[in-house]
C-alpha cells in the first residue's frame, strides 16, 4: 500500500507535532505559583520524544526541556527533574551525549537536583555538563554560563562560598560579554553577588555600583519584573549584613509582600522572603514576631520539602536559635 503521506510524510508529523507541543509550553518560563496544565502536557512530551525521528529529536528535546524549566520555575521540582531527564534519554536515540539539547537537558536535570537538596548530586551533574560545554562551546557561551551559575549555587550551599563567589564573578563577566550588560540573565548574576559576597566587599565591589542594582534593573526591566524583585531581595539581605536592620527590613516586607500576591503562600521564594523578614524584626528587638515568621516558615518547608530538606533543616535550627535566645543579628 501506498504511504498517503508520501515519503516526507513522517518528517512533516514531526515537525506539526513539535510545533502544537512548542505552542502550549511558554516562550520564556517565569517564576509563578503552580500550573497544573504543564504536568499534563509531560507525557505527550515524552511520547513526542518517543516517536519522533532524527530529524525533529533536537527540536523535540529543547521544547521538553523548556516545559522542565517552566515546571521548576512553579516550584515543582520532581516533575522537572524527571522531565528533564527522561527527556534526554529518549532524545539520546538520535543525539549523542555531547549534543547540545542533550547537555541542556542534563544541566536542567542539575538545576531541579539542587532544588530537591540532593546537592551532591547536582554538583556532579552539573560540573560534568559545564565541563563538556566549556570544552565544545566555550567558556563565554550562553548554556555554559547556565550551567555554571547553577553549580555556585550548589557550592554555595555545600559551604564553597569562595569557589562559588569565584564562579559567580565568571559567569557575570561571561555573560556580559556574550548577552550585554542589560539582559535579565546578566542582572540576575550580579544580583547573586549581593547574596553571596561578605559585608565588606559588596561596598566595594563594581566601585560600589553592586549596591544601586534594584534601581538599575527596575530601569531596564521594570518595578515588577522577577529579576527585579530579585535584586531587591537579595539587596535587602546585603543591607542586614551591612548592619542596615531598618533598611533592610523596609525592602523584605515589600519583597515578601508582593512575592504572596504574585505567587501564593507556599512558593519557596515566598519561604525565603519571610526567613530574611524575621531576621529583620528579631534584629530590631521585635523577637516574638520573628519566631512566628519563622515557625510559619518551618511549617510551610516540612510540608513542602519534606522535614529533612537542607532548606527545613536550616530553617528549623534558626527556629530554635530564637527561642533558645542564642540567636544573635
């Protein structure tokens, strides 16, 4: 029997199938509270992944791993880490390890690792993805710099703070030079460096231009952009270590507050926002407000990541340290 299709015939199913697929994943995932409809759109993905040939596989593979990247920014990390990762497997029918798709893939996998609290995990994941990609693409290249700004943040939770901040400072020179200093992903980087850096070298650090970033990326991206809010997050914890208890405390609960209107009660950004928020209250003598931040926090992070989650378990400890009265700003 004659194939209807003609011989282009599969190659073109491929191809309609990969662009419905493309059309229901979002363009440019965003930090939000959780959507349902991306967990139902993994298995098509998957049978996509499974089915299609080699022409349409990278296609397929970079679609997938764009719906792993929305899926995690929603806070559901298992879906995003088995996402990416079984999406590279299929896709490796056709790609070889090194394919590019595949290693974005695998460095998403990496990304989700981390945010589970499986660090060593994701250390080794990333670290062998970022190294295969230095050495095909270049140390400046866009997916390289992904993939090193999600391995300092797994050295920085493993105590490397000084191997973090080091692979911190490449990426934001990395991406400077390849995306510009006004893209969101170069902001985003030199937003960690306020997290990351001691006191003393976030004066300093850019001639002392680290310290204006909020006000420089609610100029190129706007007040309510993530990346925005962001800055003004991790702004507001450079101030606490600056000692600037008033200052700081100001900025969180505006952070917070607009972090629940956006995204809900349960996000971890939201979590986070509130840890910062009772430390700024504790420091400014408002202690007992600070333990019921935090045991709203704790509660929240055991439901949400499990009782033994670095995250929980770092929460708790500072729970107890202002109950036991040992806690000091």
């Amino acid at each position: 029997m004659t194939d209807p299709l003609g011989p282009t015939g599969q190659p073109t199913l491929d191809t309609t199938a990969v662009r419905l697929l493309d059309a229901a994943v979002p363009a440019v995932p965003d930090a939000g509270p959780h959507d349902p409809r991306l967990r139902l759109l993994v298995p098509h993905a998957l049978a996509l992944l499974g089915h299609v040939g080699e022409s349409s596989a990278a296609d397929a593979l970079a679609v997938t791993t764009r719906l792993a990247t929305a899926l995690h920014r929603t806070g559901d990390y298992v879906s995003a880490r088995e996402t990416a990762r079984n999406a590279a497997d299929l896709a490796q029918r056709h790609l070889d390890a090194d394919h590019r798709t595949v290693l974005a893939a695998r460095s998403r996998e990496g990304r989700a690792l981390f945010r589970l609290g499986r660090y060593a995990e994701a250390e080794a994941v990333l670290r062998t993805v970022r190294d295969t990609q230095v050495r095909l693409f270049g140390a400046d290249d866009p997916d390289t710099t992904d993939s090193g700004y999600g391995l300092q943040l797994v050295l920085a939770n493993l105590g490397r703070r000084e191997e973090a901040v080091a692979l911190l400072r490449d990426t934001v020179a990395a991406r400077r030079s390849a995306l510009g200093a006004g893209h969101p992903l170069t902001l985003r980087a030199r937003a960690g460096l306020l997290e990351m850096l001691p006191a003393a070298e976030v004066v300093t650090e850019e001639d002392g231009a680290l310290l204006s970033l909020p006000s420089e990326c609610e100029r190129v991206l706007g007040p309510d952009h993530t990346v925005t809010l962001g800055a003004r997050h991790n702004h507001a914890w450079a101030l606490y270590l600056l000692g600037r208890f008033a200052e700081a405390d100001r900025e969180i609960r505006q952070v917070a507050e607009t972090y629940e209107r956006r995204f809900g009660p349960e996000y971890p950004i939201v979590l986070a926002a509130r840890q910062l928020l009772s430390r700024t209250r504790a420091a400014l003598g408002h202690r007992e407000e600070g333990i019921a931040l935090m045991t709203d926090v704790v509660e929240r992070r055991d439901r949400g990541l499990g009782p033994e989650h670095p995250f929980t378990v770092a929460s708790r400890n500072l729970l107890d340290a202002y109950r036991s009265g040992r806690w000091r700003p």
